[in-house]
C-alpha cells in the first residue's frame, strides 16, 4: 500500500487543513506501517506558475519543433499523473483562499489534465480524501452563501473527471478564534473544528481499512 499526500496551505506551521490531513495520515499509517508516503506541499514547495501554458502549448506543438520550455514542462505534467497513478490512497489539504481555489493548487490541476489526456479517470475508484477548510462562513443562509468557488470546484475535478473514490472533510470559521468581529462566532467554530476532527478520524480508520 502507498499513499500519495498533496498540501496546499501557504502556512504550514499553522495549517488547519493540515491538521485535518495529519490525522487522516496517522491512521493510514497505523493501518500500513511499512507503506510508503509521497509527499507533495505545493505552499512551501510551488509548481513553475507558467509551467501549465508551456505542457498546454507544447502538447500542440510538433515533438522536433518543442522549446526546451514546453518540453520540461510536459515532462514535469508526466511526472504529476505518474505520482497520481503509483498511489493507491490520495491524501489532498486544500484551503480556500480569496473565495477559490489557490494559483497554485489550480497550476497542479492543470498540469495533470495536460499529462494526461482531459477527461482521462487518473483516479478511478482510488480512496480519496480531500481536507478543505474555509476561514469564514458559508453555510446557506450565511451572508457568504455561494461565496465559496473552490470546494464545487474541487469535488467536480477529484470526482467526476479524475473518477476518485471521495471523501471530503470540512471545517468552516477557522479564523474565528484569532479575527476580531468573529467573537460571536468562536463557539460554533470550537463545535465545527470538533466535528471536523471526528470526521477526520472516521475517514483515516475507514480509507485505511481498504
């Protein structure tokens, strides 16, 4: 058993997806001991920005008539899906940031759908767990309703076009306990953070079990 794990968060140290995805990890591990872990941290770690228009330009370009550019990069979108396709579990910490997904999870995004050809089920039927975190609040009803452009985003790319097996883990209000004007709010986030460890724990043991 191998399990590939992808962070995103550009604060590592204080991470609240990753917190969510250490613990998933932990019980992946404790069910596999000796399984490998490939790691990926896109925050700390990020993909060449214009490396997905180099793949994309490339792939329509005649092989002789590549620039070294556009052939580094769809060697680099191989090597993403090559990572994709060796796991047997994925692991993805995904935060929102500015109401969407963040530049540099959507340049890994791009630059497997250009290793691969669009549409192409990289992760069918794979064990998936996506940990995706929210600062504020967007539950419906919320003044943010519909404000959040990355968790849809991120269930139709992981689900329905790479086909994954998912499982998603959520925590809303993240910032309460640190921003000022979202005093109200702090013991609705110590319930959500709660529920979202419990969460966490319940899909670790269960995708572990597999």
């Amino acid at each position: 058993m191998s399990l590939f794990r992808l962070d995103a968060s550009i604060l590592p140290g204080t991470s609240a997806s990753a917190e969510l995805a250490d613990i998933v990890e932990a019980e992946w591990i404790a069910a596999h001991p000796d399984g490998p872990v490939v790691r990926r941290h896109l925050g700390t770690d990020p993909l060449p920005a214009d490396a997905w228009a180099q793949a994309h330009t490339g792939a329509l370009t005649p092989e002789p008539d590549r620039s070294p550019a556009q052939r580094d990069a769809l060697t680099l979108s191989e090597s993403l899906v090559a990572e994709l396709e060796a796991a047997e579990t994925v692991l993805l910490a995904v935060p929102l940031y500015n109401f969407g997904v963040s530049q540099h999870f959507k340049t890994w995004v791009d630059l497997v759908i250009a290793g691969a050809p669009l549409g192409s089920p990289v992760l069918k039927g794979k064990p998936t767990v996506l940990a995706t975190v929210r600062g504020g609040g967007y539950a419906p009803g919320t003044p943010r309703e519909g404000w959040d452009h990355s968790t849809p985003y991120l269930k139709r790319v992981l689900a329905d076009v790479w086909r994954a097996d998912l499982t998603v883990i959520e925590r809303e209000l993240t910032l309460a306990a640190t921003s000022p004007g979202m005093e109200h709010l702090r013991d609705l986030a110590a319930d959500l953070h709660a529920q979202a460890l419990t969460v966490a724990r319940d899909a670790g043991r269960a995708t572990a079990a597999r």
